[in-house]
C-alpha cells in the first residue's frame, strides 16, 4: 500500500550514492588531518622529553600553519560530513513535496536544500585547500628543518 511520503528508488539512489562518495573522501580528509595532528603531538612530547637532540622548532612559523591547516581540515570536514547528509533530508522531502503536488511546500523544501547544498561544498573546498597547505607547510618545514 502506497502513502503519500513513498518515493521510488530510482529517483533517489544514484544521488545517494555520489553523497555517499563525497562523503566517503571528507572522511579520508579528516583521518588524514587527525593522524598528522597525532604526528604534532608525538614532535611535541620528543621535545618536552628532551629525547631529541636538536631543536624540532627552529621555525615554528611553519609547523603551526601546518598544524593549523590540519586542524581547520579536521573541523570543515565534520562539517561537510553533516551538511551533505543534511542535503540528502532535504531532497527527500523535495521529491515527497514534489509527489504530494505540494508548490509551497516544495518552494521551503528547495531553498533548504540549496542552501545545505552550497555550505556542504563549502566546507568540502576548505578542507581540500587546508589539507593542501597543512602538508605544504608540513613539507616546508621538514627543509627548513634539515
């Protein structure tokens, strides 16, 4: 027995899964980001230990853009996680008001997902670029290093 939420799955399935993938690389983002945060923490305690020889932080310029670009990754790839599974709410409700022949409804609806749509890729592109340049800056900071 159809209701009126039913939507078929094939005007939904594909959309989800490229979501999915999407989703799926911010999360390698934000693993990524917390592994070299990680990576911080052990050059941190080295040096509190003192069981390093040499001064890791000569030139802590580079080291903490790194660690800030790390950690800005970290927090925009949570957010794209949330805000591209909050687009997908949103498109289901879309499609129901659109089977529902429901124009006001569906007008709420499509702005909602809109703007769910356009913070989602906002936050995917911060964490793509903050990725980008904590590694940069991470590698710089190795040759200055050496």
């Amino acid at each position: 027995m159809k209701t009126i939420y039913d939507i078929e799955e094939s005007k939904y399935k594909s959309d989800f899964m490229i979501s999915e993938n999407y989703i799926k690389f911010s999360s390698e983002l934000l693993r990524l980001s917390l592994l070299a945060i990680g990576g911080f923490g052990t050059l941190i305690l080295t040096v509190i230990k003192e069981e390093c020889n040499q001064n890791v932080f000569q030139n802590k310029f580079f080291l903490i853009t790194a660690l800030a670009g790390f950690v800005i990754c970290s927090g925009a790839a949570l957010c794209h996680r949330y805000f591209a599974t909050d687009a997908m709410s949103w498109y289901v409700s879309v499609l129901r008001a659109q089977n529902n022949i429901n124009p006001s409804k569906l007008v709420v609806q499509r702005v909602g997902l809109h703007k769910t749509l356009k913070l989602s890729r906002i936050s995917l592109i911060i964490s793509e670029i903050s990725f980008g340049l904590g590694v940069l800056f991470f590698f710089i900071a190795i040759l200055v290093f050496v």
